[in-house]
C-alpha cells in the first residue's frame, strides 16, 4: 500500500450528536455534502456513511430534475431540489419527472 493511504473512500465514519437514533438508509447531512447511512446508528455511536455512488432520494413531486442537473439537500423538507443555497448532495444520474417522488443521485459529484 502507498505510503499515507487511509481508506478506500467510498464510506466515511460518522458519530451520531443527532440526538436520536439514524435508521440505515436516511440522509445525513454534513456543512458541505452528504452521505447516506449504510446501517442504523444508534445516539452516540459511530457508523459508516456512503458518500459516493449512486443512491435513490426523495424529492418533492413537482420538481423537475433534468439528468446531470446539480442537486442539493433541502434538511427543512428532507428532499432533494435544485436551490443552491441547501446542502450540495450530488449531480441527477437519471432524469425525474415532475410526478417522481425519488432521484436517482451520484452521491457529492
């Protein structure tokens, strides 16, 4: 291995503050991006987020999001849209139509 590799990079630990416990699957932000939790974690506990790859989020229905379209984390309404003042999450890996109620995201590209 070359001399100062960490890791892989694909997943990021993480230690829950949140208060309560992240069910595997929910968004967890961060200043700058975000990841997806890869299993619960329990308050207090350390866990391993994805921050790469592609992964299906929820969106409000009315957006249309346009494939590469950048996106970002709206944390008030727990979806993604299109307002770059939220948390960037990604670029749209497939196109959503206005009815979808998920994006497919490549994760912090």
């Amino acid at each position: 291995m070359a001399k100062g590799h960490v890791r892989e990079g694909k997943t990021m630990p993480y230690t829950n503050g949140s208060g309560t416990t992240i069910a595997s699957g929910t968004v967890v932000e961060l200043p700058k991006m975000i990841g997806v939790a890869l299993g619960d974690i329990a308050v207090g506990a350390t866990g391993e987020i994805a921050i790469c790859e592609v992964w299906e989020i929820a969106k409000e229905a009315p957006l249309v999001i346009a494939q590469g379209d950048q996106v970002y984390w709206d944390a008030a309404n727990d979806n993604v849209d299109k307002t770059d003042t939220n948390i960037p999450c990604g670029k749209a890996f497939a196109a959503a139509a206005s009815a979808d109620t998920t994006v497919q995201v490549l994760l912090n590209a």
